[in-house]
C-alpha cells in the first residue's frame, strides 16, 4: 500500500452551522507523529498529534490550538490524498477536510 503523507502546505475547510470555513496549515508528518500550525478565520493555530496505519487504512488525530485560546479536537482518515473527519469541542463539531495544496502555494 503507497501512502502519501506529503510533509508541506495543506488547505481545506472546517465546517459549522451548516457553512465551510477555509483553513490553511503547514504540517510535517513523521515517524507517526504530526506537527504544524495555520491559520483561519478564527486565528493562528499550532497542531500537535499522531497518525497510524491500520488494517490498510491511515487514521490520525491532533489537538488544534488556537494562541491564547481554546484547543479542538480532529479526529480523520486519509481518503486518496485527503483527510476527512469530524472536529469536536466540548461535543460541539462539524466535518473537516484538508488537502495538500499546490507545490509552493500558501494562501496565508
């Protein structure tokens, strides 16, 4: 099984009370452990978290942590080179996906 886990500029969306928000991070996947920080509408972020293969299928979840504020818990998998999933906070969430952005793209 090949799977692309590209170290780089990822974007994509977050979505709450039915309308998508864009979100952009940097992130760096290595020896199971994933590291980053971003940016979106709400502010700057860092991500701390892991990710793992199992039975062929790749599973990740990091704590997005807003400076100075509050943490949010993601919980996804990798679909082709995506990663979709649920955010919660506190019970509250909504869907999410992210995808590697162009080669020397960032949208911050």
């Amino acid at each position: 099984m090949d799977i692309q886990l590209p170290s780089g500029v990822w974007s994509g969306h977050y979505e709450q009370a039915c309308s998508k928000y864009a979100q952009q991070a940097t992130l760096e996947f290595a020896d199971g452990l994933i590291r980053g920080d971003g940016a979106d509408d709400i502010g700057l972020f860092s991500i701390e978290g892991e990710y793992r293969i199992d039975k062929g299928e790749v599973r990740m979840g990091w704590i997005k942590t807003y400076q100075g504020a509050h943490s949010v818990l993601y919980l996804g998998k990798l679909k082709g080179s995506n990663i979709t999933g649920k955010w919660d906070i506190s019970g509250w969430g909504g869907n999410f996906a992210l995808a590697p952005a162009p080669q020397g793209r960032d949208l911050r």
